[in-house]
C-alpha cells in the first residue's frame, strides 16, 4: 500500500536514533517511567488506539491487559466487517463485535467502528448473489442500518467508507461503486448518519498522508460532499508507512483537510522495516512514530493516532510483504520496543519502556476513571469575564448505566480567554470515565475540563467543543449551572 522502500543515509540512522532512544535526562516529563500510553494521550485530549484481534483478546491475558493498560481506544481488526458480521444472508453473529465493545465499555475505552463499506472481506452471498443494482443498493442500506443501529451509543466513530480511491485519484472499481455510481459513497455517510446520529463518520483510506492525487481526490471529495450538506465528520489517514518514509508533509495535509471543517485520525499506523530487524532500523522506527505522533499534536483537530495490531506476532505485514514485519510497538513477546518510548515521549512522556507487564504502576484499573494530569502552565483567572459565556451540554446517548455527552463553550466577551478550564457539578453521582478534547479532572462530583495543549485560548466570538463517556446510576441529570475559569456561563 505505500512505495517501495529507500536506504536511510548514515546520518539520518544516527540521529533517529539519538531523537528516539538517547535523549537527556533533562528532557523528561514529570510522568514516571511505567506511565500508560492512554494516560498520556488523554492528559493531551486525544486518543491512542489499537486494533485488537478477537482471538487475541479472549485467548491471552497478557495481550489483553496491554490493550486495556496502554489504549483508550480499540478498533475491531475484523469482528465488524460484513463478512464478519454477516457470513451467510441473515445469518447474524454479533459474538466478537459484542465481545470487543463490552471489553472497551469495562476498560473506559472509546471504539472506532471498522468497517461498513467496503471493496474487501464483502461476504461471498453478496459478491457471488448475481444481485441487480437495486437488490445491492437495498443491501447495503440495510447492512449500514443494521449494524450502526445495533451499537449506537456504544461506538464513537464509524469508518462508514474503506478504501474509495486509486492511487491516481479515480474512483476504484468495485461492487459498489460499478452498480451504484458515485453517490454510494454519500448515501453510505446519510444511511450511517440515519442510524446513529450521535456517530462521527469517517471515510478511511491508505496512501493518502502527503499531498498526492489520491489524498486531492478525497479533498475535493469531503469539499462537495460538505458543501451538499452529507454528513461526514471525519478522514482517516490509514499510515501503513515504511521506514524512513513519512511524508515531509504529513502535517500540512492533516491541516488542509481539517480546514474544511472536518476532524482527522491516523486510523491504522504501522511502521514495516526489512527483517530481521536490529537495533539501528529499531530505532529508525522509533523516530518515524514519533514523526507521525508530533504532526498530529500540531493540528487541532486531529483526535489521536491508533496503531494497527498490538504486537509483531499479530501483524498482517509479513503475510502480504514478503521480507517485511516488525511493524508494531511492541515484538513478538510482548516486550515494547524503541517505537512504544518514542510515542510516550511524543506525548509528553518519558522514554523509559514501561513495565513487562505492560500496564506499570499507573495502569488504569478496569474502572478507568480519567487520570488528572498537570495544569495549564498558568492557573486560569477566576475574576469575572466581561461579556460572559454561555455553555451548551447535550447528551448525544445514552444506555444502561452509560452515556456520551458533547459540551460546547462559547466566550461572549471581546477579549480571549486562556489558559481556560469549564466547570460544573454533577447532581446524580455521575462519573467521566473517557473524554477527548479536553483534560478531564473529577474530584467527588465535581467536573472540570481544562485547556489542552493545542487550544489554549479561546477568542472572543468563539466556540469550543469537547466531549466524554460517564457512568450513571440511578438518573442522568444535566448539571444544573457551568462555570467558565469561574465565571457562571448562561446555559444554551
């Protein structure tokens, strides 16, 4: 899915591996050493997530308490694919999809649905039927509506449509796009938008990182469907990349699309290297994660990065790139490597390898309530706001024992407020156990959500939106008042 690998210059090698695995000691954060990914990426207001493998996650332990250590966020590897799914018309298993959402629902995770639309893994029943367009248009509709419908409230975001493009920029050929045209792919966001409304709905491709033909057609794609009004929240940037080869201008495209009004993710990273590795390409490595990690904390609207399969044993790279692998955070026994420390640092972190259990002394527990982590850089003023500030708060879903809220603030005044945090006091016991967007602290009910670091001011006129999971018990009532850096915002 990317080009064909380049040899690294010796002295591109000696300072990967002096940016990944000899920094200072001075430049380590207060974090300790056996910090979790999840508790670093969460204190950024973003999210770090893993495709998990259904029967990796029920049949080992330790793979499984490194996803729930290390990750507030999962991804289905294959347990949501149709074919999954759906193997024989009208023969439904929900066992492994229900299974990885009950697991993530336990662990205070997020999950990112993969994948309702897609060229590949379609089920033999449909690609062999003989269906007419039609018949496949009718499908497809109700295979979206079936399964966004099931686990609404439960998913966070939908890659509605997989893989759309060719490398030059037309439309692939496949069973959908041949007998539907090109509207598919917008009556595919409507469909998932119609099932679950509260979703954020991304279409995911590989080879789109740099600016390319393949990553313009699907800007100026997301530009018309935008403009008609399709529902469509999010891009996922696949990075299936090879060593030494992220794009120079991985950050500018990031931005570019986020500048249309939409979110983006890097949905499927992974780094494939010639194998067997050694401690010079490890490194290398380690370097390009960090890359990848950086350039989506320098745009806003990136929401987290989720690595694609948890360790080297669980890899697709060796099965489809002969001579490749090695591709993962962590090798075949579980031991992280070099790459797992560069994304700890990348978020903030130490570059100290966490524990071999994988979770270290602050591993969050299966209750996973949000870790409190350090204050903006200066405390935000409590004195009134000139102008005020009014304070939306929606409860986008909810279910037994379990709801997401989206929360927006918006300062009224002239003058720009930061750093800045907004407050409130939750009536009913109600606890945030995973937000994004923002840096969650709760102490007994009460709520605040501070700044993260990329959007530490809030201009006059401007609005601001972030969001969280939270547990209930008896009731859910909306908090009575908010307050923002103390002042009482009116309720919108």
């Amino acid at each position: 899915m990317a080009s064909t690998p380049r040899r690294s210059s010796l002295v591109a090698i000696l300072a990967a591996l002096l940016a990944a695995v000899l920094l200072p000691l001075s430049t380590l954060s207060a974090h300790g050493a056996d910090t979790p990914l999840r508790t670093l990426a969460s204190a950024d207001g973003r999210q770090i997530g893993v495709a998990v493998a259904d029967n990796r996650l029920t049949g080992s332990t330790a793979y499984s308490s490194l996803v729930s250590g290390q990750f507030n966020s999962v991804t289905a590897e294959n347990a949501m694919k149709w074919d999954a799914v759906e193997p024989s018309q009208g023969n439904l298993n929900w066992a492994a999809a229900d299974r990885l959402v009950a697991f993530a629902r336990a662990n205070g995770q997020v999950v990112r649905g993969h994948t309702l639309a897609w060229h590949s893994q379609v089920p033999g029943w449909i690609t062999n039927g003989g269906f007419g367009a039609a018949q496949l248009r009718t499908l497809l509709q109700q295979h979206i509506a079936t399964e966004a419908g099931r686990y609404a409230g439960k998913v966070y975001a939908w890659d509605v449509v997989n893989e759309a493009f060719n490398d030059n920029g037309t439309r692939r050929s496949s069973i959908w796009q041949d007998n539907l045209g090109d509207g598919w792919i917008a009556d595919s966001l409507t469909w998932a938008h119609q099932a679950d409304p509260a979703a954020k709905l991304y279409i995911n491709d590989y080879s789109i990182e740099g600016v390319n033909a393949k990553s313009t057609a699907l800007y100026d794609l997301v530009k018309s469907l935008k403009q008609q009004g399709v529902p469509i929240d999010g891009i996922g940037f696949q990075a299936h990349l090879v060593l030494g080869q992220v794009p120079s201008d991985l950050k500018a495209n990031l931005q570019r699309f986020a500048d249309l009004g939409v979110d983006v993710a890097i949905t499927e990273l992974d780094v494939r290297m010639q194998t067997p590795s050694n401690a010079t390409t490890l490194a290398s490595q380690a370097e390009d994660y960090r890359k990848v990690i950086t350039a989506c904390r320098a745009v806003a609207r990136c929401v987290g990065v989720t690595v694609w399969g948890l360790d080297d044993a669980d890899s697709w790279v060796p099965g489809v790139f002969s001579g490749y692998g090695a591709a993962t955070l962590y090798d075949e026994n579980l031991q992280a490597k070099p790459a797992w420390a560069a994304v700890a640092a990348a978020f903030g972190g130490s570059t100290a390898s966490p524990s071999p259990s994988g979770s270290g002394s602050g591993s969050p527990s299966s209750s996973a309530s949000p870790s409190p982590s350090a204050p903006p850089s200066s405390s935000p003023s409590s004195s009134p706001l000139p102008g005020g500030c009014t304070v939306a708060y929606r409860i986008a879903n909810q279910w037994t024992g379990g709801f997401t809220a989206d929360v927006t603030v918006t300062n009224k005044g002239t003058s720009a407020i930061g750093p800045w945090q907004v407050g409130w006091q939750f009536g009913a016991g109600q606890q945030v156990t995973q937000g994004w967007s923002a840096v969650f602290t709760q102490s007994g009910s009460a709520v605040t959500a501070a700044n993260p670091s990329w959007a530490t001011s809030l201009a006059p006129g401007a609005s601001y939106g972030f969001g969280f999971n939270g547990s209930w018990g008896t009731s859910n009532p909306v908090p009575a008042s908010f307050t923002l850096n103390g002042t009482v915002c009116t309720t919108a």
